[in-house]
C-alpha cells in the first residue's frame, strides 16, 4: 500500500517542485519560492515510502517504478544549485 502512496506523492512533489522553471512556468507571485521546498519535502515523504515499502517486503513492481525517481530527485538538486549558484 505504501509503494502506491508514495508514486503519487513523488509526483505531486515533483511537479510542485518544479512548476516555476520552464516549460510549466507556473507562478504565485510573492508565494512561487516556497513552492520548491514544500514539493521537495513531498518528495522527500514519497521516498521515504519507498524505503517503508522495500523494507516491509511488499508485493509489486510499482516500488521499483517509484525508486527511479530518486535519480529525478538527485537531477532537481544539481539544479538548484546551479541556478542559484550562478553557473547557469
């Protein structure tokens, strides 16, 4: 039960994270910088799911499909860096 919660939280929390970078390019004015630790904090719950899900031994590939993601997650950091570390 855990690995189907936490593919849809991975993205939610993906898609939040990253609505005010384009393409998507989604915005909330004053409000749109807290965009991006609210969805990587929902991400972050999605993978510790994961963790819950392979360590309880669960029936399923959806898991294995959500433990991809982490390689999405480790992308969105180097992103962040390089956007407010000046590189880009």
């Amino acid at each position: 039960m855990e690995s189907k919660y936490s593919i849809i939280l991975i993205v939610v929390g993906i898609f939040i994270a990253y609505m005010i970078f384009p393409p998507v390019n989604i915005t909330f004015g004053k409000w749109s910088m807290v965009a991006i630790p609210v969805g990587f904090a929902i991400y972050l719950t999605g993978v510790t799911l994961v963790i819950i899900a392979f360590l309880q031994k669960e029936k399923g590939c959806i898991k294995y499909i959500a433990l991809i993601s982490i390689a999405l997650g480790v992308l969105y950091v180097v992103f962040l860096f390089a956007v407010f570390g000046g590189e880009i």
